[in-house]
C-alpha cells in the first residue's frame, strides 16, 4: 500500500473505456451516442448515472459534485441548429458545460450489448439461462448480444402473480404494471425488454415466450399481438424498465477507475398520477 493518492481518470479516459464496452457502431443508425459535450482532459472523480439527462438529473449531478454524467437516452437526438440557453435543451447544455460536467449517452449500443440493458431488468425478475431476443446482426452480431433477453422463471407463476412480482421488483412509479392476457395463464418463460418494446411483438412469440414484458405498448399493436395468440403482455413504465441498467453500469465503472459511480433514482417516467376506475373489478 502506499498513501500516495492514484489519479483519477480523466473523461477521455472513462469515454474511451465506455465506447470500448458499448462501440458506438453497435447503435442503430438513427441513434446518436457517445460523448455529448465535456472537456477530454477534466478529471472524473465522480459519476451519475441516469437514464434521461433532464434538469432535475442535471441538478442532482450539479449537487452531488458530479463531473460525468453517463445517460441512456440521447439528449440531442435530431438536428439541431441552436443550443440558445432559451431552449429546453439548450439550458441544459449550458448548465452542465458551467458545471463543468461531461455527458456522455450510451444507448441502443449498450441495448444490445452483453450484458446489457435488458439483462439488468432480467436479472430483476431473476430469470435465468437468458438469451438474446432478436440476435444482433451487423457490427454488435455475436457473443451473445442483441435486443431483449428471453429467460425462464425461477418458479414458473401465473400471469396475476407475475404482474405483481414485476411491480415489486421493478423501480417503484405511478403507472405499475399493467398486464394483457389470461389471469391464470402458467408462465414459465419470459422475454424482457427494456424500453419501447413494440418491435419485437413477434419475435417474443416467435422466441417460445408464454409473456412479454416491455414498456409504451400500445392499442393496436397489443390487441392484435393477443387475437394471434401471441404471448400474454406486461406493460411496465419506460424508466422503470432501464432503471436497472444503472446499477449495473455503475458498478463497472467503479471496477475500472477509481471513482464514485452514483445511480439517480430519480423517477423520470413522465406518468405520475394513475387511479384505478372505482366500477370496473380489477385483479391487483
Ligand atoms: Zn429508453
């Protein structure tokens, strides 16, 4: 042991070791990751991790004397012309380059990644022998990557039970979980995955799934996944379902540099008020 301090890393160091975990050739096309704005040479001592970089993450990243914040959702996705600090956006870019605070979004690209997002929220539900939903082709084809997991239950449940584990193994929010199907459908084996999971309606059903549990579905796409035959649904809330990843993205920071990674468990789901209707008997 010695008392002399090690020297924290700077951003190009934790951004080279990020996109080294999740390239940035993994992302789809349209996505938009990687460093978002931060000086290379700023040291990092320490880290939040977030999955939307909004003014209420930001401050929390301001308090807690952050000087990297590692989102999942990219904070500038489209074209911009203009960060003028009389935008939404462009506030934010001007508070965190005053704060002197790195952003740097990791996001289809640590979706698909092994592990990966969906494999934080499996481990949530504990399932096991897990396996990528859709394999990923391309630059991330391999090694066990692609988008969602499918996994088996720990003990197979019905689709009442599962409902009510998922909601008390996921991050707590205001929507819950919601769930589409036979009540008392036995489910053995489960595909996840975190976020948007429309896409992959049919992959879930063509993977052998007795339930799917994803976030934002929707009317039309659930109702005629279920008149198919496809597998019973869950729906739970957007940040809830990439909640999980932070912890686990965190603690790989912390095994790689000396720094403080912290979690935001700030509930940016946008839904924050849910009431139950009082005439219409529900299975909770
Ligand atoms: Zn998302």
């Amino acid at each position: 042991m010695t008392d002399t301090a090690v020297a924290p890393p700077t951003v190009r160091d934790v951004v080279a070791a990020l996109d080294a975990r999740y390239p940035r050739a993994w992302a789809e096309s349209w996505d938009r990751v990687g460093l978002v704005l931060g000086e290379f040479d700023t040291p990092v001592v320490r880290v939040l991790c977030v999955v939307d970089c909004v003014p209420e993450t930001v401050e929390e990243a301001v308090a807690a004397g952050a000087n990297l914040i590692v989102a999942h959702h990219p904070l500038l996705l489209k074209g911009v012309s203009s960060v003028a600090p009389d935008t939404y956006k462009g506030r934010i870019v001007h508070r965190l380059i005053k704060a002197e605070i790195a952003l740097y979004v990791a996001h289809t690209n640590a979706d698909v990644a092994n592990p990966g997002v969906s494999d934080a929220l499996a481990a949530r539900l504990e399932l096991v022998r897990l396996r990528p939903l859709v394999p990923a082709t391309g630059a991330a084809e391999g090694e066990g990557r692609g988008a969602g997991r499918v996994g088996e239950l720990a003990a197979p449940m019905t689709l009442a039970e599962l409902t009510g584990f998922a909601a008390g193994r996921l991050p707590p929010t205001a929507a819950g979980v919601r769930a589409a199907g036979d009540p008392e459908r036995l489910i053995h084996t489960l595909a996840v995955c975190g976020g948007a999971g429309d896409s992959f309606l049919g992959a879930a059903a063509a993977a052998g799934a007795d339930a799917y549990l994803c976030a934002d579905l929707r009317h039309h796409p659930a109702s005629e996944h279920l008149a198919a035959g496809g597998t019973a649904l869950l729906d739970v809330a957007h940040w809830a379902s990439e909640r999980p990843w932070l912890d686990e993205v965190a603690g790989w920071l912390r095994a790689q540099f000396p720094v403080t990674a912290l979690v935001s468990d700030l509930d940016t789901d946008p839904w924050t008020v849910h009431a139950v209707s009082p005439d219409k008997e529900y299975l909770t």
